[in-house]
C-alpha cells in the first residue's frame, strides 16, 4: 500500500472512533416517555435509554456515540468498564435530565465532567462504582437527587459538588455506603438548599457544626 494512501487510512480510523453513528447495537429504548419533568420548558419529548457496555474484552468501555443517545433525556448505563469519565466521554449526551451509570467500575470523575449539558441536570446516579473520594469540581449542581451511595469515599474537597459563590439548588444528596469518618464544615458549604443527606452506613465518629439544617440520616 502507497504511503499516503495508508496515512489516509489511519486518519479516517482515528477520526471515525469520535464519529456518531445511526447504529447502537448495545442501547435500546425503554418507553417513550420517562422521567417527566414539569417547568423544564424544553419542549422535547422524553426519551429513556438504556445501554449494555460491548462483549468484546476491551480495557475500558466506551460510551456509545449515536443518533439515540444525542437524543437521550434519561441515560441508564448498566455494568460498564469505565474506570474514569471525562466531559470528552460525554460530550455528545447534549440533552440528558437524568444519568444512572451504576455499576459503571468509577474510580475517577475529571473536573467539569458533567458541564456540557444544554439542560441541568435533574437526577444524577453514581451508585456502585469505586470513587474513593471527591474532588474539587467533579459534580454538578442536580435539581432532584444526587446519589452516590456505595462508592469508597473517604473525604470530600470543598466544591466537590459544585463551584459557585451562590447557592446550588440539589435538595437531596445520598451518600450511604462510603467510608466517611468526619463531616467537615467545607464539605456541604454550597449545597445551602439541602433538604436530605443521607450518610447511613460510614464510619463517621464527628460531625462538625454546619450540618444542623438538614435532614441528616446517619
């Protein structure tokens, strides 16, 4: 083969792996209409999808890249090899509501992962997966739930949840299942419309003051 012709072919190949597809042969739809949300004022039909990560034994997973996920409002991925998410992983999931990626074998969340959405998101799950901590700036605020129970988290940065000089809106953050010993006045200091926190089920020996105006389960 001619060098410029196989030059073209590595390129079309490279090019082609950040392609959207027609095709998703792992996703399928739910039901039509999932999740509704009242006052979003989109206008767009609710679309629920449901995705299974490839048979092929790949060292990571990849999040699929089609025309019915670019379309997706709610996003389950079920038993995914990802290990870490970047905004490059899902930057073509521009109209999700809602995101469940749960097992999905998260160990690491890279900063503004979740910023791309055209919409805020409303419920995001990132249950039993293997987050040993949060960072600065890894999550986003939620309208609804935020749930982040049975991970490995230690300890928490200050605007983990959220970078921002006002209040975020998630009223309701579950954390069951981690490995918290302590509750630090920094970890929840944005999230000033709290309603519940969840802890049950860590290891916390002290919680310290700033806490009070939740529901606290623990």
């Amino acid at each position: 083969m001619a060098p410029n012709v196989l030059l073209t072919a590595i390129l079309t190949t490279l090019l082609c792996t950040s392609c959207i597809s027609d095709s998703c042969p792992n996703c399928r739809v739910i039901y039509e209409k999932c999740h509704p949300v009242k006052g979003t004022g989109s206008g767009r039909e609710e679309l629920c999808v449901t995705c299974d990560p490839s048979a092929e034994h790949l060292v990571r997973d990849t999040i699929p890249r089609c025309t019915l996920l670019q379309k997706a409002t709610t996003l389950f991925l079920r038993n995914f090899r990802l290990g870490y998410l970047s905004s490059a992983d899902i930057n073509h999931l521009k109209h999700l509501t809602h995101l469940y990626i749960q097992p999905g074998n998260l160990g690491l969340l890279d900063n503004q992962t979740f910023e791309g959405f055209e919409c805020k998101l409303y419920e995001l799950f990132l249950s039993h997966n293997n987050l040993p901590y949060l960072g600065k700036g890894w999550l986003v605020e939620v309208l609804r739930f935020l749930n982040l129970d049975h991970n490995e988290i230690a300890y928490i940065e200050e605007g983990a949840f959220g970078v921002s000089d006002q209040c975020l809106a998630t009223p309701a953050l579950f954390l069951p299942w981690n490995k918290l010993v302590e509750i630090k006045p920094g970890y929840f200091r944005h999230l000033c419309k709290l309603r519940v926190l969840d802890l049950r089920h860590n290891q916390i020996s002290t919680i310290d003051k700033g806490t009070n105006d939740f529901n606290l389960l623990c």
